[in-house]
C-alpha cells in the first residue's frame, strides 16, 4: 500500500505509524563500534555541551546572548549562538574531528567567518568568548 492509499479508516487503524516509519530517517543514532563512528553523524557529548552552556548561560544573563541552535552534520558539530533569533548567528563553536590532529577538533568562529580561535581543549578554545572586563583609567 503506498502512503497515497491509505485512507481514513487505515488512519486511525494505525496507518500513520506506517507512513511516519517510512518518512524516517535511515540514520544510526549510535555506532556500534569506534570504526563506526565515521559513518555516523558527528555531536558534542554531555560535558562537552555543559562547558557550552556554562558560557552560554551566564552570557544570555549578562543579556548579551538571547538564542541557539545545534547542527550535527557527517562530518561536524555546530553549536550556533545568536544576538536575536533573526539574525545569522554571531558566534558558531564547531567540533570537527577531521581537523583534530591537524588543528585540534574545537574551533570558534565570528560572523564574518573570521576563526578566532582553534584547538584540541574545548575550555581554551572558548575562553575567546568570555571577555573579562577591564577597568581603564583615564
């Protein structure tokens, strides 16, 4: 039967179970093995997002970040951070481990493209957006 068939008695006999089972995604949510890995969609871990939200968090109460979004693609993980939810983002802190023995798998990149910062510790690489502020006398 294909999803053009099914009428509504199929409906609620549970035919829509059958049509959202074949709009599905055939992708492993996890690898069975480390070989596996590469196949499968790249995503930051939880201590990884909790160092990211730390900063986050205390960046959305100081009222200078306001939203987010997450992108797990093939072959790189994108946390994206916004100023307001219209706009591109301001900041994307990207994990890509293709690059990690090349440049380290963390990198922080500004809204015109520009990589701020790059390395393998996700604490260090991010540390570009926690600016402390300095008192100047004048």
């Amino acid at each position: 039967m294909s999803e053009m068939e099914i009428g509504e008695d199929n409906w609620r006999a549970g035919g829509a179970e059958i049509v959202a089972a074949r709009r599905a995604p055939s992708v492993k949510s996890e690898p069975s093995s480390p070989q596996d890995h590469s196949a499968g969609v790249v995503s930051f871990d939880r201590s990884e997002l909790r160092v990211i939200l730390d900063l986050y968090g205390r960046k959305v109460a100081e009222g200078e970040w306001r939203d987010y979004a997450l992108d797990f693609e093939r072959d790189r993980a994108v946390f994206s951070i916004y100023r307001r939810t219209s706009e591109v983002p301001l900041y994307r802190i990207e994990k890509s481990p293709r690059s990690a023995r090349k440049q380290g798998a963390y990198s922080v990149v500004a809204a015109t493209g520009l990589i701020m910062k790059r390395g393998p510790d996700l604490k260090r690489v991010i540390a570009v957006l926690d600016k402390k502020l300095k008192l100047v006398a004048g």
